[in-house]
C-alpha cells in the first residue's frame, strides 16, 4: 500500500483497527436503532387486519332490512346510534347532508305521530329539548352522544326522507374500519400498546442508544489514544 | 322545501380567545426582557468568544442549549396540533425529530467537530474545495433558514393573536418586528447562556399544565407522561369521565380509534406517508446547518457526543409530553359545540378547556413564544450571517470591512424577516408541516455531502455537485407543484407529485438518488485531491 492509497477513507472499508471499532459499533447502533424504529412499524402493518367499530357491525346486518321495510325498531334504533357515533366524531361530518338526513329520518322513523312534529320542530330550532329522542335512542346515561343530537338533526320533510343513502357506505368504511391487530388492541398502561411503544418507548430508547454509544466511543477513544490533541 | 338547520357553532374558538389578555402579555414581556439582560450580562467580545462562548459551559449545559436550539413553535404546538389532527400518523413528527439525533451522533456529531471547521457552509466549501459549492450552500442554507422561520412566525402569530386579541395578520406583523427587533439588538449577546434560560422557561411553561391536567381529571399525575395513556384508551373506547371542561361540556366523546389506530383511513393519511415522513424528518434532522454547526462551538469531540445525548434526553422530556396535549385537547373539545379549533393553538386551548389557572395557561403561551424566539433569532442569524460571510465577503467584496460585514448581515437579517412576514400571512399550512418542508430540503441536500463527505473520502468535488443538483432539484420540483396547486393552477401528474414527492417528506427519495448521483458522479472523475483526504483520514478519523 503506498503513501496516498492509506489515505483513503470509506465506511465499508475500514482500514486501521480503531476504524474498524467505530464503523462496527456504528453499524450495531443504526441496526438496533433502524429496526427498532422501521422494524415495528412494519409488523404493525404486517400484522393488521382492518377491524370494523363494534356499532359498524350491527348497523351492517341491520341496513339491508331498512331498505326493504323489514327492521325492527331494535335495529332502527342501532342504525340511528350508528350515524350518532359517526356525526360525533368530527365537525366536518357535521356537515354532511346526507348523513343528517339519514340520521333525521331514522329517527323521525323510530318516533310516535305526536313526537314525530317535536321532531321537525327540533330539527329546525337546535336550543329545542331533545330528551325524547335522547329516550328514543336509549343513549340517556351517555352524554357523549347526546351532546351530538342536536347537530345531527336537519330540517328535511317527510317526503324526502331517506334511512339510507349508497353515499354513506365509503363514509362509513372510512371512519368505521381501524387498522387492528393484537398490538393495538393489548392496553399497556392504560394505553394502547402499539401507542405506548411508539410515544414513549422508541424515544426512550433513542436516549438508551445515544448514552451506550457515547459510553463505548469514550472508552474506544482511550483505547486507541484518539482525541488527546483536543483534551 | 328544504329547511336547513344552523346549529350554533356559538362557543366556537372565540370563547377561548377573548380579548387582551394583561396577565400573560405582562408574562411574555418579562420573559424577552429576562433573555435581553441575561444576554447583555454575558455579551461576546468578538467572534471568537461568541464561538468560545460554549467553553465554560457543562455538558449538561450545552444539552439543554442544543434542545432550546431546537425546539421550536414546531415542537411546542405543531406536533400537538399535528396528532390532534391525525392523530397516529403525527407520532411519525414525534420519532422523526427525535431519532434524527441518533443519526447525527453515530454517524457526524464528532467527525464533524474533529473536522474542524466553524460553519456547515465552511465544511463543504473545504471538503469538496469548491467556492461554487460554498455560495449554492450557503444558499440553500438561507432558504432552510427562511422555510423553517415561516413556521416559527405561524406559531409566533397564533399567540401574539391568543395574547392581545388582533387579528391574524396584524399578529404575524406585530409577532415578527418583535423577533426581528430582539435578533438585531441580541444579535452578539450570550447566545448559549440565554439557550439555557429560554429551554428552563419552556419546559417548566410546558410541564406544568400537564401536571394539573392529569391531576385534576383523575389520571396518573405522577409521571403525567404515563398517565395520559388512559386518555388515549378513553377516546379510542369512547370515555365515560364525570368531569367537565371550561365551557360547561362533558369530558365525554364518542368512540373515536381513529385517533389512536395506525394509519387510519379516517385521518387520510396511510402507511406510507407514516414511513416517509419519519424517515425524511431524522435525515434532515442530521442536515440541519443550525444544527450541525452547534457541535463546532463545543470545545472537545467526546463534549459534542455528550451534549447531543443530553440534548436529546432534554428535547425528549418535550416529545414525551407533546400527544398528552393533543389526546386532553380531543376529549375537551370533542362537544360538537366547541367547534373547529385552530390546530395550532390547541396546546393552549387544552390548557384553557381543563380549566388550568389563566396565569400558567399564560406562561404556557409565553413558553411557546420563548420556543420560537430562540430557533427563530438563531435561524436569522445562521442565514445573515451565511449571506455576509460566504456570498458577501467571499464572492461579491472580498475588501470589505468588518463594519461593512455585519451592516450586510443586519440588511440580510432585515430582508429576511420582512420576506418571512409576507409568506407567513399566506398562511400555505400548519406550523408543523412547514418545518417539515425546511428538513426535508436540508435531508436531501446537505445531509448527502456530509454523509459522504465525512464517510467516502473518494467523494469529489464533480460528485458533490452532481449531489447537490439532484436534491436541488427535487426541492424545486416539489415545491413547484405545491404552489401551483395551491393557487389552482394544475399541472400534469399533479397528484401523483402530491402523494410520492410531497414538500413534507420528498427527501425519503430525494436524498437516497442524491447519494446515488454523488456515487455514481465520483466513481467517474478524478479522485479527491490529496491533502483533503489526509486531513479527512488523519483529523477526522485518526488514521496515521
């Protein structure tokens, strides 16, 4: 080897014995660090299975049976709890028509003659008392829902009514249907797993993997007396 | 007929915003004014005391003036508005800007400083012994600098708004004179005291309310870090809490897994993009110039080891805390009467929602300012500073004098900051995803020369250049068709430009061709001449 080629510097070609040291800690360092950064959030995906929300469920086997007149007012009502729980989860699908049509029609279906007017009258005044369809619904004890009552109605007649409407399925597929596997599913600490792990843990071991290698660097550097110019 | 019905969207945001507000205007006052006397009492006599100035300084010391460095409007309220929002897929922002510092360490942190130089500009122009190199990175430098200060002005706007109850626009105007005013008068001060002082400010502001909030809703408080982990459940299961929020309204929401599920379809984000954006954000954590150039200024190689582990435990005590913010924030607003929320306030909307005294939600706010401040002036001086130093003096007057210097600097610094002003009050996106633009730039340009600069000594300079472009290339290509779109123009391709080169996290392929053409580019040509891989071999990597 001449004078220039020792010169030469190159990650995969280590050429003294204290390169070598480095590069192999550094490569330990990044395999630990990648998979466990890359590696678990490649199982999470592996492992998925797209999982529909509880309420998601009994609205499907109760839908088809209010397209041809056959549900009861059991599976009204769940279909009705269905379009609750989704306009509750954002303010955007507060502002879809059609899913508050078909939550209003639901309802206005579910109810007597005489509170079917309260209804209508509901739908256009948001400050009306909603205890009846509260009641209706069975969601008394669950202020959560009926917090959303009032927002979901919409003033509609009775001849443009509609349950359903085909429109609603890729709406409901996309806020219904979660990403879900054992590693989701296992609580840690009161949080999800796959959460914890991510949130907390892989950080926490990015501190871990940071000291080690200072530490083994240190110690490396002492070895092969490096780094005294500076001390 | 058909009656629509207009619900009273009445509390909305506005409830939450009020006036001016005396208590955390007096608060944020007193912080600037702290950071200008704790700056005059260690004012830097010249530039080399200004870089000296880390030399007393402990490890410790300097990890928590690394963590100030960096954490900024983007990690005080974006990352929280960003989960808030879509809740999964913002942890992508969360590990990103902390796993960058693993790379930073074992592959840079101490060959850079072994290296030996004083700017990120400096190391390059040097190791690829090109004067054409130096001026495009310095540019590219200024132009990071500007990308990431957008967002800081945001963020900086948001709670000049929050404070005294102006509008938007008059906040960024306001916000942004504020920043360039203490920059100017800061500029020489005590930089890396004060970074301690503003990151003591900024955690304690950002822990506290966390504390009570876990205390007062009956979560674990002890380690609120741990104890939010309920609040997450409760929102994927749907909460039954018997609490109640500032407005009156139940702690209670509807099953929403959305929030908590990876990749969920809800949020419009999917596996991908969760991948993409982690990944682009930790290599531009490790191309950042105002971050790199932070280990020049420690006094020993093993110091810029250390203070990066101690930076990144002190940046983690932030990280770790961040999604309680947005998990409370999901379950206080979650009454529909709340209404659509300014995502980048949320950190200090959640705080007022749970009810936390006005005063520590006004420190809370007087923190994220602090944020801000301390990236922002750092930021205006790194891209003056790269304009007097490396284009002024180098290229255009090369005669000029110390006093002609730092007037171009304060010009530049001037200029910038005006410009800033103006894309801040075109309000593009979050706080957040701007940031993440500047990284992503920084991860295919910057990060590739270093990489390889530091790891190949074949690496030359027509390599460096071919590296250069490619990453140039794409960040213009990128942000081309991201203005268009913003502005309705639509161009061929566009959504497909959208979802693989997207401006937040092109550098997932941008960087990896630039390294590619680098390679390709110097296998080709002449080798690196030969005292730059001697003082490579030699000072950087002790080969004798």
């Amino acid at each position: 080897m001449d004078e220039s080629q020792s010169y030469n510097v190159n990650f995969f070609k280590p050429s003294t014995p204290f390169l070598k040291e480095n590069v192999r800690a550094i490569v330990i360092g990044l395999t630990i660090w990648g998979v466990m950064t890359y590696g678990f959030q490649i199982l999470l995906k592996i492992m998925e299975t797209p999982t529909p929300e509880a309420t998601y469920v009994v609205f499907q086997q109760a839908a088809p049976k209010l397209a041809d007149g056959t549900a009861s007012a059991e599976e009204k009502v769940a279909v009705a709890n269905t379009y609750l729980a989704l306009l509750g989860k954002s303010a955007a699908l507060l502002k879809n028509d059609t899913l508050k049509t078909a939550f209003t029609s639901t309802v206005y279906n579910l109810l007597s003659d005489a509170e079917r007017g309260n209804l209508l009258a509901a739908a256009a005044d948001p400050k009306a008392s909603m205890g009846f369809i509260n009641t209706a619904l069975g969601i008394t004890d669950n202020k959560a829902m009926m917090a959303v009552v009032p927002y979901g109605l919409i003033a509609v007649t009775p001849d443009k009514m509609a349950m359903t409407d085909p429109a609603l399925k890729p709406i409901m597929d996309k806020f219904f249907i979660h990403n879900q596997s054992v590693l989701t599913d296992t609580i840690v600490f009161g949080f999800p797993f796959h959460y914890l792990y991510t949130a907390l843990i892989l950080l926490t071991s990015f501190v871990i993997i940071c000291l080690v290698y200072c530490q083994v660097i240190d110690k490396m550097m002492k070895k092969y007396d490096m780094e005294h110019s500076f001390e | 007929m058909l009656l629509v019905a207009l619900p009273a969207f009445a509390a909305s945001g506005t409830s939450l915003e009020g006036s001016f507000k005396t208590m955390p205007a007096i608060i944020l006052i007193a912080c600037i004014l702290l950071f200008l006397v704790v700056g005059f009492m260690n004012k830097a006599e010249g530039t080399a005391d200004f870089y000296a100035a880390g030399r007393s300084i402990s490890r410790v010391g300097s990890g928590m003036a690394i963590a100030s460095n960096w954490m900024s409007a983007a990690s005080f309220l974006g990352m929280a508005a960003i989960m808030y929002g879509t809740g999964y897929h913002g942890l992508s922002y969360v590990v990103g800007w902390t796993g960058g510092y693993c790379l930073l360490l074992l592959l840079m942190a101490s060959q850079i400083r072994r290296f030996g130089k004083y700017t990120a500009t400096d190391f390059i122009g040097d190791r690829f012994y090109s004067s054409g190199m130096r001026f495009w990175t310095a540019i590219i430098a200024i132009f990071i600098s500007f990308c990431y200060s957008v967002g800081q002005f945001g963020g900086i706007g948001l709670m000049f708004k929050w404070i005294f109850g102006m509008n938007y626009s008059a906040s960024v105007i306001v916000g942004g004179l504020v920043v360039l005013s203490y920059t100017l008068i800061s500029g020489m001060l005590g930089v890396t005291k004060n970074q301690i002082v503003q990151y003591v400010i900024l955690i304690t502001a950002f822990l506290i309310p966390a504390f009570i909030l876990t205390f007062k809703f009956d979560y674990f408080w002890l380690i609120p870090e741990l104890g939010y982990g309920r609040v997450v459940s409760d929102i994927v299961a749907g909460s039954q809490t018997p609490f109640i929020n500032s407005l009156g309204h139940v702690m209670q929401t509807v099953p929403q897994p959305e929030f908590a599920m990876p990749w969920d379809t809800a949020t419009g984000k999917d596996f991908f993009q969760w991948m993409a954006t982690c990944f682009a954000l930790m290599i531009g954590t490790a191309g950042l110039p105002h971050v790199i150039q932070k280990f020049y200024v420690v006094p020993k190689p093993a110091d810029a080891r250390w203070s990066v582990t101690w930076g990144l435990f002190f940046i983690c005590l932030l990280y770790w805390t961040a999604p309680l913010y947005s998990a409370f924030g999901r379950i206080l607003s979650s009454n529909p009467e709340v209404g659509n929320l300014a995502k980048d306030a949320i950190v200090v909307y959640t705080a007022q929602l749970g009810s936390v005294n006005p005063l520590i939600v006004g420190f809370l706010a007087a923190g994220a300012v602090s944020a801000a401040f301390s990236t922002v002036s750092g930021l205006l001086v790194a891209g003056s500073s790269a304009f007097s130093n490396d284009i002024y003096f180098k290229l255009i007057n090369p005669e000029a004098s110390g006093s002609q210097q730092i007037l171009a600097a304060r010009l530049a610094t001037v200029a910038m900051a005006l410009g800033i002003i103006l894309v801040a009050l075109l309000k593009l996106a979050l706080v957040a995803q701007l940031v993440a633009l500047a990284f992503s730039i920084a991860g295919c340009t910057i990060f590739p020369l270093f990489l390889l600069g530091i790891w190949w000594s074949r690496s030359n300079r027509p390599g460096g250049i071919a590296s250069l472009s490619v990453g140039g290339f794409f960040t213009v290509f990128s942000i081309f068709y991201f203005i268009c779109g913003k502005f309705g123009v639509a161009l061929p391709g566009a959504s497909f430009v959208g979802y693989w080169l997207n401006p937040w996290y092109f550098a997932w392929i941008a960087s990896p061709l630039a390294i590619l053409a680098n390679i390709v580019v110097s296998l080709n040509t002449e080798d690196t001449p030969e005292h730059i891989r001697k003082h490579l071999a030699s000072e950087v990597h002790g080969v004798r």
